[in-house]
C-alpha cells in the first residue's frame, strides 16, 4: 500500500468523526520544466466524515528547486498550500476525489495542490541577479532602442483624448 493512500473505514462508519493525519512522504515526478518538488512532502490534514463522504483539510508541504528565470542561478523555497477537498463513492469530474472502497488516494489531491503552486518563472531575490549577456540577442525591452518616432494616432479614436477622467 502506497503511503498516500489512507484507510478510512472508521471514519465512513462513524458520521461527523474526525482523524488528524501527520506524515511525510515522497512523491516521484512532481515537478515542471522550470521548477521541481523536492523529497519529502510533509501532510498536515484532518480527516472528517461528512455526509457526502470524507473531507481533507489541512496544509501540504515541500520545498522546489530551480533555475532563475532571469540569471540562470539555482534558486530554491518552500511551498505551504492549503487544501480542502471532498473524497466520495461517486466522484465528479474535476470537482472532488473517489473514495475507493474503504481508501482514499491523495496522491492526485497532492499533484493538483502543489503543480499549481509551483512558479511559472522562477526568480531569485538577489540584488546582483542580472539576465546572462549572449551575444547578438536581445535580453528585455530595456535593451531596445527605438529611433523610430511614434505611428500618427488613429483618428477613429481621437474623440477619446478629448475625455477629461
């Protein structure tokens, strides 16, 4: 049995009961191009019976590793997400989690909290971080030099800098 995947034949038995859940657990390929999770992933739930069937709440833990998007530096920080979600026998598409048998799987709960958290664009927040010179390529628009003047102004919207806001 996977270390995500918890027994909760108590809780289904016994309406409005509650179960905390403290661990820490690897999970294998959890990560994008830019950023990676790195092992382990610490849970902080409570499990709680509900009549539709059974409710995560807690926070889930890790800490990413990196490349600076703008200096190619390793960069690296730690993720705390909050999650509140339901596990029930007959699961809606995209909406909630299925409790299979007497056992949910939060393994896929973890992937969709965690993948959505991760930066798009890592940064680092050093003073020094500046994009890497190469050659012939324009870094940002900083680096561009306009010698053109601006295009005329089209007379369709000429009314609109009359407005006084």
């Amino acid at each position: 049995m996977s270390a995500l995947r918890i027994d909760v034949a108590d809780l289904l038995r016994h309406p409005g009961a509650r179960r905390p859940l403290h661990f820490e657990a690897a999970v294998a390929g959890l990560g994008t191009a830019v950023a990676r999770i790195q092992a382990p992933v610490q849970f902080e739930f409570v499990l709680e019976r509900v009549p539709d069937g059974i409710v995560a709440r807690g926070t889930v833990h890790a800490r990413w590793e990196g490349e600076c998007s703008t200096c190619l530096r390793d960069v690296a920080a730690d993720l705390a997400v909050g999650v509140a979600e339901l596990f029930e026998t007959g699961p809606v598409d995209g909406e909630t989690y299925p409790i299979d048998g007497h056992e949910i799987d939060l393994e896929q709960l973890v992937r969709d909290a965690l993948l959505l958290e991760l930066p798009l664009a890592p940064v680092c927040a050093r003073d020094d971080c500046a994009p890497v010179a190469v050659p012939g390529v324009l870094i940002g628009a900083r680096d561009l030099v306009t010698t053109e003047p601006d295009p005329p102004a089209d007379p369709r919207w000429a009314v609109l800098s009359e407005l006084e806001l």
